[in-house]
C-alpha cells in the first residue's frame, strides 16, 4: 500500500515537471507579442467580435449606415496586439443590411388584402405604380397576384433601396446574380 501511493507520489511529480518543461517552450513569453494593423490584417480565428448590439427596432446591428456596413468591437487572440488601439481590441466593419421602417410583414399584408387598390405600392413608396393599380383594380387582380409573389421573394423592395425590417430569425433571403465578371469553376465531368 505504501510503495502504490509513493509510485503515485512519483508519476503526479513526473507529470507536472513534464507539463512545467513543455509549458515553458509552448506558452508565449512577453518575447512573442505581436503587433499589427489588426482591422486591415487579420484573419477569421484570429479574432473575435461578439459584442454585435442589435437594435431591436431594426434586427440589425446598431448604427447599420446606408452602405451595409456596421461598426462592432472585436477581442484578438492571446499574444496580438493591435497598433490601432494599443492592446488587445479594434474596430471593425460587418456587414448589415440597412433599413428605413418599412416592415416585410406589413407589406405583404398590405399586398394581399389591399394590393388591388395598390396600397403595397404607395406603401413602399412606388405611388405611380400605386395609382396604376389603383385605377385598374390591381391590373384586373392579375397585378395583385404579382406583387403578392414579388414581395414575398423579397424582388421588390421599398423604393429608397433600404431592405425590410424582418424579425432576427425571420425569413430574410440574400439573392445572388451572376453576369459576365463571374468566375465559374469548370467542372470534369462538363
């Protein structure tokens, strides 16, 4: 019993003087910091921006501008230090998308209880279109359907290019184009 609990003794000390070696030669020493220009620099892994600030009017980022972007604060990993600020924090741009008070829920209601009269379009700030649909009936009920699936998919937005207002976890959809300037990657099999 005596010589298993000093055996035991001994493989504790062995371990922690092995774990006291390699965390020496492992962990960074104050000889290791390294600084740089963290905003423009840096890759994902790197860094962390946790501290997001979402509006609760809006389910964006706070202080989302016009060109979708957002000013946030970022943490970088243990042993970087940015020029910026001097420790370890900066500032950095996400992307957002930007909008003006017009709520996707609302639109669509309008558009399929009231489209006919083209409420959905004076809504969103089309009132040419509106008073079209208006004098028409919805181009005879024909239009009102269109809309109903245009703002559904999200097509049309409002008129000052902002994007709806939609809950966080909400059916936001990001539509994505192709023109001449798209790289394809062939594929073997083409």
């Amino acid at each position: 019993m005596i010589y298993q609990h000093y055996f035991c003794r001994c493989c504790v000390m062995a371990l922690v003087l092995s774990l006291v070696v390699v965390g020496a030669t492992i962990l960074p020493t104050s000889s290791s910091i390294y600084e740089t220009d963290c905003a423009a620099t840096l890759q994902m892994g790197q860094y962390l921006c946790l501290d997001l600030n979402i509006d609760p009017k809006t389910q964006q980022p706070a202080g989302c501008t016009p060109e979708g972007k957002a000013l946030v604060n970022c943490t970088v990993a243990p042993g970087i230090i940015c020029k910026e600020s001097g420790n370890n924090t900066f500032e950095k741009h996400i992307p957002c998308k930007y909008t003006n008070g017009y709520s996707f829920e609302t639109s669509l209601l309008l558009s399929v209880f009231l489209g006919f009269l083209g409420a959905d379009r004076f809504y969103l700030g089309y009132p040419g279109l509106g008073l079209f649909k208006f004098c028409t009936l919805g181009f005879l009920f024909v239009g009102q359907l269109v809309d109903i699936v245009l703002i559904a998919t999200q097509v049309v937005k409002p008129a000052d290019g902002s994007d709806y207002i939609i809950s966080y976890y909400g059916a936001g959809l990001e539509i994505r184009t192709m023109d001449n300037m798209t790289y394809r990657v062939v594929q073997p099999d083409w």
